[in-house]
C-alpha cells in the first residue's frame, strides 16, 4: 500500500501478532521509540487499517496475547487491526514482504 514505511508495516505485523495492544507495549516488542509509535498509531488509524478498542473495562489475555496476566485493567488506549488492516496484513505475507515477522 503506498505511503506506507517498513516501521508502519512493522506495527501492523506486531498487531496481527498481539492481537490487541497498546503504544508503550509495540514500541517495546518492535523497538520502535515511543513517540514514533504513536505517531505511526495514529497515522494508521486515519488510514483506517486499525481502530481502537472499545468496551468494558479490563481485557483478557486471550483477546491480548502479550498480557502477562490473566486480566488486566484498561488504563492504556489499546488498538487491534481493522478488517482492512487484516486483509492488508494478509496481501503482505502472501506477498512475500513481511517474511520474517
């Protein structure tokens, strides 16, 4: 998709893997600074390759895979891919250029 850097392409890959994450956590797992993160969070969001999560007030690690307990409190803003941002992460890997994440 045009417009799009290796660090964007990196974030939505973290996404796919984690599911649903948060800013401080990507930039840990990709070691993409943290305002760069966020700044790439909200690109991507205008683009509308990820939302935001909506909902109740804790997440559950089998919805957030790189929790590390079973449940957690939603103090962070957390972002998951949108349907968009799926089949775009998909088109990538059957493509051959996300290999390696």
């Amino acid at each position: 998709m045009d417009g799009l850097t290796d660090k964007d392409i990196a974030v939505l890959m973290h996404l796919k893997r984690a599911n649903v994450d948060y800013g401080k956590s990507i930039a840990i797992n990709t070691g993409i600074p943290l305002e760069e993160v966020l700044q790439i969070l909200d690109k991507l969001e205008s683009m509308g390759l990820i939302e935001r999560v909506r909902g109740g007030k804790t997440l559950k690690r089998s919805v957030a895979k790189f929790k590390l307990s079973n449940e957690v409190r939603k103090h962070h803003v957390y972002y998951r891919l949108s349907r968009r941002g799926e089949l775009l992460v998909r088109s990538l890997r059957r493509g051959g250029k996300a290999q390696g994440t």
